[in-house]
C-alpha cells in the first residue's frame, strides 16, 4: 500500500510541478496540451508511475524561495507606499507648522508695534 502511495505521491509532485511551472510562465497553451495528453495516458493505463522522476528537491525549494521572495516583495512595495504617504503627510504638516509660526511671529510683532504706539 505505501508503494503505490508513493507513486501517487511522486506522480502528483511531478504535474503538479509542471503545470506550477507553466502557469507561472503564462504557457496556457503549453499546459492545456500537458493535461490533455497526461489525462489521456493515464486514462489509458500507459503512464508507468514508477519511471516517473522525483522532482529534485532543490528544484521544489527554489519554487518555494521564489514564491517567498515574491510576497515579500509586494511587502516591501506597500511598506513603500505608506512610507511615501507618511513622509508625504510630514511634509504637509511640517509647512503648515512652519507657516503658521511665521504668522504667529508678525502678530506678535504688530502687537508690539501697537502697544507701542
């Protein structure tokens, strides 16, 4: 039983492998081809799963790397914008501050002009 659980295994690593692998590079037709023939051979009893080649785990380690890099990557593009939005936000800030301690300064000053006068 664990024999044919490891065909089993094995078989679905390997399309599985390969239909991630076409899907990521937007090879629809490619993929659509693969499944059509794989569905067909298999249906037909002519896929013998124990020629089937284990995917080498370096190759299913970098998929899964690549995947990684890939959100953190939309992570950082988002840290990014709300970084640009807040230094954005700052800077508006920071000249209203500006701006209104520039007219604090003149009132006080013609206050002091007034009360001088």
């Amino acid at each position: 039983m664990s024999g044919r659980s490891g065909y089993r295994k094995k078989q679905e690593l390997a399309d599985e492998f390969l239909r991630n692998f076409f899907i990521k590079f937007g090879m629809k037709q490619t993929l659509e081809n693969f499944q059509q023939e794989w569905f067909e051979k298999k249906a037909q009893g002519c896929l013998d799963m124990s020629l089937i080649p284990d995917i080498p785990v370096i190759y299913r380690k970098n998929a899964e790397l690549t995947d990684e890099l890939q959100v953190l990557q939309e992570e950082l593009d988002e840290a990014r914008i709300v970084a640009e939005k807040a230094r954005s936000t700052y800077d508006k800030l920071r000249k209203q501050k500006d701006f209104e301690k520039i007219n604090h300064r003149r009132v006080q000053q013609e206050k002091k002009k007034l009360n001088a006068d």
